[in-house]
C-alpha cells in the first residue's frame, strides 16, 4: 500500500512539473516545437503570424467538433508509391520553406468553399476534382511546375514539393487527388500528405484564416 501511495505521489509531483501541464496554468507558452513560438507566412499578399492559440480555455472550431466521420485514412494510403506522411511539425517546416522557395507549395485539395470559410495560412486552393477534366488537370499541373506538351502529356522535371491537406483523418479529398497526380507520373518524393488536416491543424488551436473565424 505504501509502495503504491509512493508511486502516486511521484507521478503527480512528475505532472505538475511537466512543462505541458505547465503551459496550462502556469504561464508558460504553447510552442510549436522547440524553440518555436510562431512565424509569418504570406497569405492572399498579406503576412499572418501563425502560433498556436494562448488561451487555456480555447476550444477547437465548431466546424471540427464532432467526432461521426468518415473511416481514418491509412498512414501509407499511396502503396506502393513512396508518399511521405507528415504530421504538423514537418508540415510547419513546409509551410516556412514556402516562403523562401517557389519550389515548394502548401495546397489545400478541398473544394472551394471549404478553403475560404477555413483554411490554412500560406496556402493555396487546388480541388481534389480537378483531375477529372483535361482542362483543369494541365492547369493544375502547371501551377505544380510541370510543363505540359501538346500531346497532353507531362514533363515532372521541374515538379514542385507540394505539402497537401484536407480536412482531416477521415477525409479522401487529397488522397483522391493525389492518387490521380501519381497516375499521371507526377513524382511520388515529391509529394508531402499531412494527414491530420484542418482537425488536427484546429485541435492544436493553430491560426486559421477565413470567413468562419
């Protein structure tokens, strides 16, 4: 009995010391990651500081409140191409190489609605559907660095990186883009799927920009 009051004790003196349990209370910051309080990027030509939100009693938005959804996607749904799965910390890392490196785009596959009522800082809208129609898939194809021949076919050889994001675990708006982009031979180490989407991206009260804020 002892041993066990011992072992409690110790684990809530480990708790209260925690710097996560600190952050709560004590007035320490939410960090991004270590050492890493906030950053700009540029959003529609104006530069928005994204942070996570610092208020202890923040909730996450309405729109991803709920919990019925769809079936989570798989951590590897692009078997057997070799599409990295990131989580916030390595999409966070895209999100400030976009802002130096044309070369790299942060691209939110939902429809267009979704992205102005609440998107992600930096990035820009292509459709999960626009593969369907030969038009827009070459015009999205050259907004992601390919150059397209007469024939319609693709030269990948300037491809950009591109981060892709929907709305969450449950979404299969960017694997069904992406799926489609590899079919057309759009370099598979090129592309960067964060799973999480706009509920992990919301449940960490990272900034959003849009009309639902």
């Amino acid at each position: 009995m002892l041993k066990r009051t011992v072992t409690g004790l110790t684990l809530a003196a480990t708790l209260v010391l925690s710097p996560a349990v600190m952050a709560e209370g004590g007035g320490k910051k939410a960090m991004i990651a270590p050492g890493l309080y906030s950053f700009t990027v540029e959003h529609e030509g104006e530069p928005v500081e994204v942070m996570r939100n610092q208020d202890p009693a923040n909730t996450i938005n309405e729109l991803y409140s709920t919990t019925f959804r769809g079936m989570p996607q798989p951590i590897r749904p692009f078997e057997p191409y070799e599409v990295e799965t990131i989580a916030e910390r390595e999409f966070v890392g895209y999100m400030q190489q976009s802002q130096e490196d044309e070369n790299v785009l942060i691209v939110d596959t939902r429809t267009e609605g979704w992205h102005y009522r609440l998107t992600i800082p930096g990035s820009i809208n292509v459709p999960y559907t626009v593969m369907k129609e030969e038009e827009s898939a070459a015009d999205a194809m050259e907004e992601f660095g390919a150059d397209v021949a007469e024939d319609g076919s693709f030269d990948f050889t300037n491809a950009k990186t591109l981060a892709m994001f929907c709305n969450g675990y449950w979404c299969g708006q960017t694997p069904t883009l992406v799926r489609a982009m590899l079919e057309a031979g759009y370099p598979a180490e090129k592309i960067k799927y964060y799973r999480g989407g706009m509920q992990a991206w919301t449940s960490l009260g990272l900034t959003t920009v849009g009309d639902g804020e």
